[in-house]
C-alpha cells in the first residue's frame, strides 16, 4: 500500500503534536489506519490499539522491578506474553486483505516471532498506544470515510 489519504496523514500529524512524541513506525501506523477506515475495521483497529496499550502497561510494570512476589511477577509476565500475542494475530487479521508487499513486510518485520519480530512489536505498540492516547481525548476523530 502506498500513497494514504488526506484522513490518515491529518490524523498521524494531530497524534504527533498532541502527544509531543512522533509516531517512529509512520508507515506501518499508516497503514492500519487507512485499511482501517478503507475496509470497516474501525473497531479492529480501535481493539489493536487497546491491546498495544494494555501490552505497553505490562511492560512497564515488568521493568520497574518494583514487584517483590515470584508468583505475581510471572502471572504479569504471562499476561504480557498473551496479550503481545493478541497484539501480532490483531495486525495480522487488520493486514490480511492487503496487497502482497504490505502483507510481506509486516509478516517479516512482526509475525516471524523471532526476537527482531518482537523488539519491533514491541516498539510499534509504543506507536499505537500513542494513538489510543489521542483516541481517547478525541473518540470520534478516527470514523469511516464518507
């Protein structure tokens, strides 16, 4: 896919200057949204991106090293590892009716589960939780277009 909509680059420029932070991974971010907004899946998008936010948290909370208890550290870690999961079968159900070289792409870039795969998820749910972010100041920015 290239070449996106007036709506989506509109979109990508208001979460970068409402949240201060640019979006890194601008192409894949790019693409969610207009197949999103192109192809009805609002709401798979609007549940990626809770998801990459639930994912961002848990990572946070494995970093801090502020959890003592052995067993709630490795339920915490569970829950991250089930939810980044999620996270990858959501970009795959969001990407599977795109073209060959878009599919290509996030298949090498997210889907081999190898730890390139994951670091990269892992940074793109930096992105999509920005969006969730904004999603929630601004709920009825990102709709069908008309």
């Amino acid at each position: 896919m290239t070449g996106f909509s007036a709506e989506t680059n509109r979109f990508i420029d208001d979460v970068n200057s409402e949240s201060g932070r640019l979006i890194k991974n601008l192409y894949e971010i790019s693409v969610l949204i207009e197949t999103a907004i192109s192809k009805n899946k609002l709401n798979e998008f609007k549940d990626l991106i809770f998801s990459a936010k639930y994912v961002k948290g848990l990572k946070h909370v494995l970093g801090s090293r502020v959890i003592n208890a052995e067993d709630f550290t490795q339920k915490i870690f569970d829950e991250f590892n089930l939810n980044l999961r999620k996270v990858i079968d959501q970009l795959r159900e969001i990407t599977s009716g795109e073209d060959e070289k878009t599919i290509k792409h996030f298949h090498e870039k997210y889907f081999l589960l190898d730890q390139d795969c994951i670091v990269n998820t892992l940074d793109l749910t930096e992105d999509l939780a920005l969006c969730k972010e904004y999603l929630n100041k601004y709920p009825d920015r990102l709709t069908k277009q008309k």
